[in-house]
C-alpha cells in the first residue's frame, strides 16, 4: 500500500502563508488604534476580535466539508487572495461596522480557512509531530511580527492603514503557493514515517466520541484562560503606565512566548507525549497568571508585568500545538481535519467570550485583576480535564 504525503516546497509554502495569516494574533496592537478612530469602548474593541474568532473557527470547521479544489494549497492560494482583499479593505474602514465586516468577518474567516489548509498538509507529511507545530508556530510568529509593525506604524500617524504591510504579504505568499501546488511523493504506508497511515475512514466509537468531548473542554478551557489576558496585553501595558515602546516589547513577548510554545511542542513531544505537553502547559499559564496577579497590584513594574504576559504566551502556545499533535496521534490522519475541526470549536467559543468579557470587566471593575483571577481558575479546571484525558488514554 502506498501514501501520498506533502513535499518538502508544499510545507514550506503552507507555513508562509500560515504567517500572513497569523497577523491575525497581532490584533492586540490595533486596539489603541481602533478606540481612537472607530469606539472609545474597550469592550467593543475586544468584541472586534471575538468576532473574528469567531469567523475563523467557522472557517476551520467548514472547510474540511468543501470540495477538495478549496482545500490544500489550493485552498491556502484562494483564501490568502480573498483574505488580503478584505485586509485592504479593512484598512480603509470608515465605520466601526465596516471594520468588523472587513476585519472580522471576511480577514477572519480566510486566516481560519489558510490555518485548516495549512495545518491539513502538515499532517499529511511523514513527520506530523514535527511539520504541524513548525507550521502552527509560524501562525504565532505572524502576529509577533505584524502586531509590532502596526503598533509602530500607528505611533507614525498610519492609523487603520498600518494593516497594509500585512495584507501586501498575504497576497504576495497566495500567488506563491501555486508553484508548489503539485509538489508531493509517495511512500510505503508506516515505512519511513512517524506513524502508520489510514486511507479508510471508520464511525467514531463512543469511547472516542467522549475522549473527543474531553479533549474539546481541555482546549476551551485554557485558551480561554490565554485570550482573557493575551488578547488585550497591549492595554494591559496601558494600565500599568508603559509607554509606547514598552507597550510594543510586551506584544513581541507576547507572541515571541506564543511561538516559542507552539514550535517547542517538536522538540517536548520527542520525550513526552502529546497529553502531557498539555498538562505542562497548563501549569506553565498558571504561573505567568500567578504572576500578573502579583505585579498588576500596586504600582507594578510594566516590565515584570510583562514577563508575566510572556510566561503566560508561553503556555498557550504549547496548548495551541499539544492539542492538535493529540488529535492526530490518537485518531488516524484520515480523520484528523475533521476530528480537529470539532475541537477547534471550544478554541472558538474561547475566543468569542473572553476578550469580550475581559473588555467588559475592566470598563465595569477599572482593573484586570479580577479577570486574571478569573483566568486562573479556568487553567485549574483545564489542569483537571488534562489529567482526566491521560488517565484514559
């Protein structure tokens, strides 16, 4: 029996295309921007981006159920084009509903559909537990180069127009992935490859329909407890009195902290399994939140608060790339895209409650501290569901 697995140029070009998408995680950076030119509600500006959470986690799971002409790089070339368009278009919002539109809705849902696409050829290549973190880890390192230059561009009177370096990208990493549309080989299944592949795709047992279950309120759980604080980290400096420039090294520790997680799952899945790479996680999030928790009381240094936010990204990251190495090591890569896109649904339900929510008690409470305690129970519970799912695996 032979399988088909992704070439070399068709994961490189899908992790490209994967980073322009990913200046999608540096949205933190255009909060000050949006509640200058477009709402003077921090709330509102969360909103902005659980909505695009939102799109991008429909994204995720409805493409997998589309024609294949929509999937792979094809899909990755199509999506980035219509993505940078809405990028642009975007940019030039004159109104807080066209921003969402643009932005959430239509920039939103291409970085989902380039995220599905491109993580779908990762776990087609003969190394899964390698290729899928390194290209989910150029998702995050987008928004750690991005959400700089827009912070920066911003400061230089750009405003909304800062979005164009990222959407110029995005479309010049769309027309590259043609080239590399047909690049593949085939081997020998389970010869020469991390783990044997299944080309049959068999019903879900009910012993896996709860692991599933499981697995889903794990991911939930603490990305939820991540994007209560990551995802207004930026007014989070604010609060703690950082200048601008301050502001901009905790969006790079940020996304620095997400990356390194998301590209360090290669390497802590070599000796651990995925499951604990999980756990792990989760205590690490819980420390960086222990730690905010700390230094946002009293006058608090902006730097320590941001070696709090770092940790805490750190964690996610690891999260972000554990749960989809679980996904694909316990169910066979013929089912993965679809398997995860059901998960990804608790990442989605995560990101459309908790900026929001975030947003709403610091306009409420004037502080973030009672959301980062919020933020850490959640972690506890995600610890306990982490250590349910090993206790059956």
């Amino acid at each position: 029996m032979t399988s088909h697995y992704s070439g070399p140029l068709q994961i490189a070009s899908a992790a490209l295309c994967c980073f322009c998408a990913g200046s999608l995680y540096g949205w933190s950076a255009l909060i000050p921007i949006i509640e200058r030119t477009l709402t003077k509600s921090t709330g509102q500006a969360g909103l902005i981006f659980s909505f695009a959470i939102v799109s991008f986690t429909i994204a995720v799971f409805t493409i997998p159920r589309l024609p294949p002409s929509l999937q792979q790089l094809s899909g990755c070339t199509v999506f980035g084009i219509l993505g940078a368009i809405c990028l642009s278009i975007a940019s030039q919002s004159s109104s807080y509903l066209m921003f969402v539109i643009f932005f959430s809705a239509g920039f939103g849902a291409a970085s989902g559909a380039i995220y599905i696409n491109a993580l779908s050829i990762a776990s087609k290549s003969k190394h899964p537990k390698i290729s899928a973190p390194i290209v989910i880890a150029s998702f995050g390192l987008g928004g750690a180069v991005f959400g700089p230059i827009w912070r920066l561009l911003a400061a230089q009177g750009w405003d909304l127009s800062a979005l164009l370096p990222a959407s110029a990208a995005l479309a010049c990493s769309a027309f590259l992935t043609i080239g590399a549309n047909h690049q593949s080989f085939t081997a020998p299944a389970g010869k020469n490859s991390s783990e044997p592949v299944s080309t049959k795709t068999v019903p879900l047992s009910s012993h896996s329909k709860h692991l599933v279950a499981m697995i889903c309120l794990t991911f939930g759980l603490g990305s939820m407890a991540g994007l209560m604080v990551l995802g207004l980290a930026s007014k989070i400096i604010d609060v703690a009195q950082g200048s601008v420039l301050l502001s901009t090294i905790a969006i790079v520790g940020v996304s620095v902290g997400n990356t390194s997680g998301r590209l360090s799952v290669s390497i802590i899945t070599l000796r651990y399994t995925a499951i604990q790479s999980v756990i792990g996680a989760t205590v690490v999030i819980s420390v960086g939140l222990i730690f905010i928790a700390m230094t946002t009381s009293g006058n608090a240094s902006s730097l320590m608060v941001i070696s709090g936010l770092t940790v805490v990204a750190l964690g996610y990251g690891i999260i972000a790339s554990a749960v989809p190495t679980l996904v694909r090591t316990v169910f066979e890569e013929a089912r993965f895209s679809k398997v995860f896109s059901i998960v990804f649904l608790a990442w989605g339900l995560a990101g459309l409650t908790a900026p929001w929510i975030a947003g709403i008690i610091f306009d409420h409470a004037g502080s973030f501290q009672p959301a980062i305690i919020g933020a850490l129970l959640l972690t506890l519970c995600a610890l306990l569901t982490a250590i349910k799912i090993q206790s059956r695996l």
